[in-house]
C-alpha cells in the first residue's frame, strides 16, 4: 500500500481567520496548528502565530525549512519579511527569528531543528 497523500484544501482562507484554528502552545507567544509529522523528530509542516514580540531563539536546521509569510511579517539576520516572502534556509544554516508586529507562516520541515543554547 503507497502512503497517502495529504491535501490541505482551504489552508489560505484557514491562515487567513487564524481565530477559528485550534493552537497548541510553542514557546513564549509562539503558538502552533500541526498539519502533518513533529518537527522536533523530523518531516512536518505547521501554521505558526507569532504574537507581537514573540521570538524563536538560535537554532541551526538539520533538513530544508520552508517559511511562507501569510500575514504580518517576522526578522532575522537577513532583515525583516513581509506577507507573500517565502524564505528557504537550508541544512545547516542556522538564525533566530522575532516578530515585531506578529504573524501567522506555513512552515514546512524537511528534518528537524537543533536550538543552539538548549539541550
């Protein structure tokens, strides 16, 4: 039996009324809504809602992250993301990320993520 394909009809318009999604704590002000897998154990993809201020601290990508800005915008060493940016980090690179203003990003992870001053 093949593995079965996963079709998210309606993500936009669902990323758009952010409210009627269910959210499980992240971290501090980072909350998540799981589409597939666990990103701390490998492939998966998720909505993230950043609250104004909140930040994911260094951490270094051991897959492909995949980051699609659908509202609001977030900053990393590479300067600040606006609605509409995907942004494509590959194995190895490393960043932190803040939100300023808050947003809501379709992630997607090729492998999981190390954070550089945690065990």
């Amino acid at each position: 039996m093949s593995p079965q394909t996963l079709v998210f009809a309606s993500l936009l318009q669902q990323a758009a009324q952010p409210d009627l999604l269910d959210w499980q704590a992240l971290r501090v002000g980072v909350e998540i809504h799981l589409l597939y897998g666990q990103p701390a154990k490998g492939p998966a993809a998720a909505l993230l809602r950043y609250a104004p201020g909140a930040q994911v601290p260094e951490h270094q990508h051991l897959g492909y992250e995949h980051i699609l800005v659908l509202q609001g915008s977030q900053s990393d060493a590479n300067g600040c993301h606006q609605s509409g940016t995907l942004l494509a980090s590959p194995p190895q690179s490393r960043h932190a990320i803040i939100s300023e203003e808050g947003c809501v990003v379709l992630a997607i992870w090729a492998g999981p993520l190390q954070f550089t001053n945690e065990t």
